[in-house]
C-alpha cells in the first residue's frame, strides 16, 4: 500500500488504504493472500466519471462492510483537500456497527433513530454478483423496537443491478441517493418515493 492504511487487514484478507497525491485523492483496495491478492489503486475523480474501469469493486466493498466507501468517493472527488485519512479512518470505525435482529441480520451503514425505539436503517446489500430481488437495491427499511420491518423503501428498481442506496439523510426530509447518483425522497410513514434527480 502506498497510502495510509485506514482499513487494516485483520481476519478477512481486505485492506484499505488512502492518499492525497497531485491534488487527488486515491483509495487503494487489496483482497486475497499475497499469492492471490487483487489490488486496485483508484483516483476518485476516475472511479466516478469511468465506473465501467472499476467493474467489481462496489461489490467488494460491499461484501466487505465497506460499502460506506461508495457514498464517500464522489465526495473525496469534488472535495480536493477536505477530507485527510485520519478522517476517512475514523468514518471506517464509526460505520462498523452489526444489528442482529429476529429478521435481519445485517451490517448496517446509517442508522437515524426515532420515537419509541424505532429507527430507519441503511444497510450493506447483499454480496452482487448481480441484484437478484427487491431487497438488493431497496436497502432501507424502518423497524419497531424489537427490529420489526415496518416497511421497506419503495423505489423503482435501478438501470444498473449494483445501483444500490448508499447514503440517506434526515433533516426538514428524508432523502436517500443511489450509488450512481439518483436521489430520492422517503416518506416516513410508509416507505414511498418521489424522484428527486439526479447527482454527482
């Protein structure tokens, strides 16, 4: 690795390094044992604009409980210097938080809680190679306190199998956006949509 390590190799041969160099930030992902090891040396700006150069990388990371990485890339790459990897190394801890429940069991991503105990979760997708069912790409649900599923977000399936929600925002609304850029709105109630559009 050529950066500073802000995923480090523990007992699943994944590691995640990140720099800043030229005025740019790189992540560097290394899966496998060193006789088998894949490597990618990613510059951010290039991840977003030439996805197709990347193929299989969201599903590493996602499978590896890095899928956070996939909401933070467009950032590092409109972001030049506002992001240091002792950042970027404290978002990997805050992210790696399990919630087991009767009926899911899952790495979850975002977590935004509400009255009595209830919570909206984005969580990682399951492993591609491709998305198979609704639950793949529509990954936010909303559970009771004893982590129920009251609904799952209910969003038209994607152009892209892999375009799955990687981030979700609360504030004056609710809004989620995919992996490669479409946003929508959620209603809290019941897990409907309305189409926002499209962003970088």
């Amino acid at each position: 690795m050529k950066g500073t390590v802000i995923i480090p190799r523990k007992t699943r041969d994944f590691e995640v390094a990140h720099r800043f160099e030229g005025g740019e930030h790189y992540i560097e992902v290394s899966v496998g044992s060193s006789a088998n090891e894949l490597y990618w040396d990613i510059p951010a700006k290039r991840f977003i604009a030439e996805p197709d150069r990347y193929e299989g990388v969201p599903e590493v990371l996602t499978s590896h409980g890095a899928g956070w990485l996939l909401a933070v890339i467009p950032k590092l790459a409109s972001d030049a210097d506002g992001f240091t990897s002792n950042d970027l190394a404290r978002m990997a801890n805050e992210t790696q938080s399990v919630r087991t429940s009767r009926r899911i069991d899952v790495l979850v991503q975002r977590e935004i809680g509400l009255p009595q105990g209830e919570a909206i979760l984005l969580y990682e997708p399951p492993l591609a190679p491709a998305a198979s069912s609704v639950e793949d790409y529509n990954n936010i649900v909303r559970v009771d306190k004893n982590d129920g599923i009251l609904w799952r977000v209910n969003a038209p399936p994607p152009s892209n199998s892999s375009d799955a929600f990687v981030s979700i925002e609360a504030g004056d609304r609710l809004v989620a956006q995919r992996f490669f850029g479409d946003r929508f709105e959620i209603d809290i109630a019941t897990g409907k949509t309305t189409y926002l559009g499209w962003s970088k």
